[in-house]
C-alpha cells in the first residue's frame, strides 16, 4: 500500500523564531523559521516551504504528532527538523491574536486573508524556490483552507486533517439548524489560553474559578453573564456564532464556507482526511466531491475510525477497531511519512508510488471478536477498504420503513399503523453518549458506547439503563440479520411528524445492535452516526418558519456517514427523539430567537408511520462482492 520514502542527504536546522510578518492590514503575525543548516549556519539555497499556521501557539507541540503507542507528542523542532532533513524549510505561525501575534482574535474568520498574505511573504523571501505547501490538524486545517479559497499563487500542495468547513453551518458549529456545544466549551477552555488570561493574573483566577458542568445546567447563557465573560472578544464571538440561527450572510464568508469558494479554490494537489467519530466528516467528504469535481489536481479522500485526530490509535470511546485501523502501519509507515511521501512526489517530482494510490481509503467498520479486549474495550474490528469515488459507485441507496411496533424494515407500513407520541421535556433531555465530536472537556466527550447511561456522562440520571428505556426515545430496529450488511455512505431519515408546539427538534441515531455474549451479556448498542433538525428549518436554512400546531409535516434529518458491516445476527437500530444534549443546544419549544430562549414548554411531539406517511432511513447499502480491500 506505500512504499518507503528515499532519504537524501540530511541536513541540520537553524530556527529563526518570532519573525513578524506583516499583513495587509498591517497586523504583524508571529511566526518561526525553520532552515536547512550545515555546520551551524543556513544553506544559502532555495527549497519549498511547508507552512502550519495554528492558535494552539507555534512553540508547542501539536497533540497529533506521535505515533502509535506513543503518549507524548514530538515538539515543534523534531518535526521540523524531520522535514528540513529532506531539503525543506518549515514554517510555524501564531494565528492573528493568539500567543506571540497581534490583532484581536476572531474564530476562523481572519485565516483566509491572514494565510493568503503569509504565503505571498514566504514566495519572496531568498531561502523559498516560489512553491509552499500546507499541512495541519484541526484549526490548522481551516487555516490553510481558507487560504486556498483565494488561491495563493505560492500554494502547491495541502494534507488537510480533519478540518477546512466545507459549510459550517450545516456542521461543526451549527447542524441541522442547532447550535454544536463543542463551540462552547472550545471557547471557555482557549478563553484560559488567551493573551488577556495570561496578561491578567485576576482574569485567570476568574476563570478558574468557573465551574463549566454546572454552567451547562444554566442554558442558554446570556452574554455578560456567562464563563466566557471575562474575555469578551471570546464571549462576543461565541453568541454571534449561537444566534446567526438562519443560514444568512454570516455563515457564506470566507473561512466557514469554502463551498462557496469551490470555484476560486487553489487547484493543487490536496488530501482530505477524517474519521468517523470526527466532527469534520461533512467537511472532508463534501470538500473531496466539491473539489475533484473542479479540480485536476489530485484530490484524495482518506476516512478513518478514529476520534479527532487520533489516527495513531486504534480506540474510539469504549470501542476497539483492531491494530488494522491505524493509519501507522498501514496507510504509510507513520504520519510524518505520509506527508513527506505526498509533499516529495508532488513539490519534487519523485517517484514513489503516490500517484498510484487509490483515490478513496475508506476504514469498514466491524467483524471483530466483539469480545472485550485487554485494555477493557469491545472488539468491533474492520479492515481498510478502497474506492474510485465517495460515494462508492457500487452503493444502493435503500428505505428502511419504521412500524409502530418497533420494527425496522424494507416493507412498507400498514395504512392503519397509528403515529407514535412522546413528551419532550427540556428540563430532561436525552443525555449524549459519544459520537462525532470533540473539544467537549470537561462536559462531554466523543466516540463509540454502548448506548446504556453511565456516570461518566453527562446529564446521566440512570446510570446502567439503556437510553431506549427513556419514554422520549421512540426505538426502531430489524430483526437479527441473517446474512452480512455493509452500510457505506450519506445517511438520510425522513420522517413524517407533528407537534404542538410552533418549533422542535427532532434527532435520530443509527446504531449497530450487537447480539449478548460472555462479556456483554446484555448486548453492546454501539453508536455510528447522529443528526438533528430543528423544525423552524424544515423548508430553508435561509426563511424559517414555525410549525401550525398539529399540522403533520415531511422532515429530513441528515445524520453524518458512516462506513460499517452489521454482521450476521446483529439489528440495524435507529433511534428517534428531540434532544442529544449536551452535543446540542437544547430547543425549548418556544420559538424565541436562537439562544435566548427564556420560557420553556414541555412538547408533544408525534411521529406518523402508515403507508401514507412512512417514515424511513434511506441506508447506502455497497454489495459485498463490491468491496476492495486496500
């Protein structure tokens, strides 16, 4: 699957650190240098740059560069000196108001210009050959991709990791019309990090002093009275992001929305990588479609099972996928190796085998022992897997009718099936157990559960009971399977519902049942995938509108992919109700202005599953026969 890649005469590095380099407004952004050395001094040549441009300070180490079964992460100089080694220069920057630059910080939307600007810096500087490349995790990821929505002319290459919003608002800050808390907690935990926090010793003891669980217990926050208050620019940012409900102006600018940029974007060669427990799957697999379908550069698609940005690891949650998951060892060597191999071939014309690489590297999900492991997990395992396109051109999108008996299934409904009604009370939402998310600490976490309330999450008030024992989780499922299922692909759930309130939420989970044995005699409901949709936006994004009590209306609920073998004898399950908190904000049914409810009504809410009105998930189902391991 990869090839090693040939090593060349090494060099030393020189570090040349806090250069600032001025942008267009005249904001001077702290930036380090790192250069081919010899004997102490640098190399008067010209070499391609690779360029990492991060908030979480240029002088630390990224918390992604290790390998697997290492615990700590290489420093910013190993890495560098990795890459300088093989004949490049490497540049690390300090995002705009964050750590050693000036400038306020706004989250994301400054990085397209202020990325743009440092790369038409680096072209023109003596020790750069006019080509710069681009590589990082997360916020460092939406950095170089805003920057390639204007096109650099510098730019020549991308590793995209788990990040670059393809449309922010329909995932990683907003979904389905709610608000992700992830951008929350992210807000009070950098809040802490800020310059003003470590400038002022009475800021930090402020924030210390904030217990964050309980500040969960207080939604929706109001601004000056939340955690974040004691750093406004971090508070201000936060409630503009909580109350753009509709999808306007706001959410089309550069940095959030480089579906929109599609056109303009850098035709480069570039990797788009994630995982399934990732909270960037749209964004990678809708930046892939959007971009190899504009493009002539190569672009690659590389899907994981993994947490956020844990390639290294084989574990998401309480679940284990094997030591095939990782992408050390069998994807490439390690990570630093893959990006030098990708960055080699394209920035020096070598041949060493990635133009021949699949285009698609998809992790299947399941067909392990499903036994505990010795690290106490449950052993679901999978295999990698490759294709031509996402989705794979072999996928047969196919309904699964929900019955009001509980049943999931190809039939259709009867006419006479009666709807389901439950009580979605705000004061007591469905508590999230996992998923694709992340930068939740210390309120929630992500990755595969069993779907069974535990202390260790929050909002959980009945601890060793399934949350399909609620009354507000209405619960669908087959019968056990009876031969293999591979569900590979975009999910979609339409449902028919009601209610008596003018605006709800509705969520839906798809969930793989494993069947009991000695370890797990009660079975494992293991967690793959998530949405929601709040009413108001049943018809639009852009107009929202409130429901007529009553009235039945068609809703989708489009959860994220997911790429998992159901194996003979275990029940495809999904899961219906009207919260996952604190995943999202909570709807308190009023229909008051997003974020600033402050009445609550208890909702009624009615789901239809006759013939006339059948609800169903639409599963990408791919043949087995059609699938290609990598």
């Amino acid at each position: 699957m990869f090839q090693p890649a040939q090593s060349i005469p090494p060099y030393d590095v020189i570090r040349e650190s806090n250069v600032m380099v001025s942008v267009r407004d005249g904001t001077r952004l702290a930036t380090d240098i790192y250069r081919p050395a010899r004997v102490g001094k640098a190399v008067e040549e010209r070499f391609p740059v690779i360029l990492e441009r991060t908030p979480y300070g240029k002088h630390l180490p990224s918390r992604s560069e290790l390998d697997r079964g290492e615990t700590e992460a290489r420093s910013r100089m190993e890495i560098a000196q990795y890459f300088v080694s093989q004949g490049y220069v490497v540049v690390y920057q300090d995002c705009r108001g964050r750590y050693g630059s000036q400038g306020r910080f706004i989250k994301y939307l400054s990085d397209g210009e202020d990325g743009c600007d440092t790369i038409d810096w680096i072209a023109r500087q003596p020790w750069c050959d006019g080509r710069v490349a681009t590589m990082g995790l997360s916020y460092a990821a939406h950095t170089q991709v805003a920057a390639a929505c204007l096109a650099p002319k510098a730019l020549a290459a991308m590793v995209i990791d788990c990040g670059g919003f393809s449309n922010a608002y329909r995932s990683a800050i907003r979904n389905g019309g709610a608000f992700e808390m992830k951008q929350a907690t992210w807000a009070f935990n950098q809040a802490r990090e800020s310059p003003q926090a470590k400038a002022d010793p009475v800021v930090r003891a402020a924030l210390a002093q904030e217990d964050l669980r309980d500040w969960f217990k207080a939604m929706p926050w109001k601004p000056g009275h939340s955690p974040v208050r004691h750093v406004p620019e971090y508070e201000d940012y936060l409630f503009e992001q909580w109350t753009q409900g509709a999808f306007g102006d706001y959410w089309k600018q550069l940095g959030i929305y480089t579906a929109g940029w599609y056109d303009q974007f850098a035709d480069v060669p570039q990797v788009h990588m994630s995982s399934w427990y990732d909270p960037y799957v749209p964004t990678a697999l809708d930046n892939y479609r959007g971009l190899k379908a504009r493009k002539r550069s190569a672009v690659r698609l590389i899907m994981g099972p993994w947490m956020h940005g844990d390639r290294c690891k084989s574990w998401s949650g309480d679940v284990d996928f094997g030591p095939a998951s990782t992408l050390d060892g069998n994807v490439a060597t390690h990570w630093r190796e893959f990006r030098l191999r990708w960055f080699e071939h394209w920035l020096k014309g070598k041949g060493n085998g990635v133009a021949q690489e699949p285009e698609v590297r998809l992790f299947l999900m399941g067909g392990g022992s499903e036994r505990r492991n010795a690290d106490g997990r449950m052993d679901h395992g999978g295999q990698w897997i490759a294709g031509d396109d996402w989705p794979l051109p072999q996928t047969r999108f196919t309904p699964y009718y929900l019955h009001g008996d509980g049943r999931l299934s190809l039939d259709l409904p009867t006419n006479e099936a009666s709807p389901l009604s439950y009580d979605y009370d705000p004061d007591d939402p469905v508590p999230t157990i996992g998923g694709s998310l992340t930068s939740g600490h210390p309120v929630f976490e992500g990755g595969a559960f069993d779907q069974r309330e535990d202390e260790r999450f929050y909002g959980c008030t009945r601890p060793g009971l399934p949350l399909a024992a609620r009354r507000d989780v209405l619960v669908f499922e087959t019968p056990p399977l009876a031969e293999d299922v591979a569900v590979i692909g975009p999910l979609k759930i339409v449902l028919h519902v009601s209610s008596n309130c003018v605006d709800t939420d509705f969520t839906a989970k798809l969930i793989d049942v494993h069947p009991g044995n000695a370890d797990y005699p009660r079975g494992y409901a293991m967690n793959l995938a998530d949405g929601i949709l709040r009413c108001r936006y049943r018809d639009s994004w852009e107009q929202p509108e409130f429901m007529t009590l009553g009235q039945v209306y068609e809703i989708e609920i489009e959860p994220y992919a997911t790429c998992n073998l159901f194996k003979a004898g275990h029940r495809i399950r999904l899961d219906i109700s009207s919260s996952n908190f604190p995943r999202y904000d909570l709807n308190y049914n009023t229909g008051e202005p997003e974020g600033q409810a402050r009445r609550k009504q208890i909702a009624l809410n009615t789901v239809y599953v006759d013939a006339a009105r059948a609800s169903h998930i639409v599963l990408p189902i791919v043949p087995l026969a059609a699938l290609r391991p990598l």
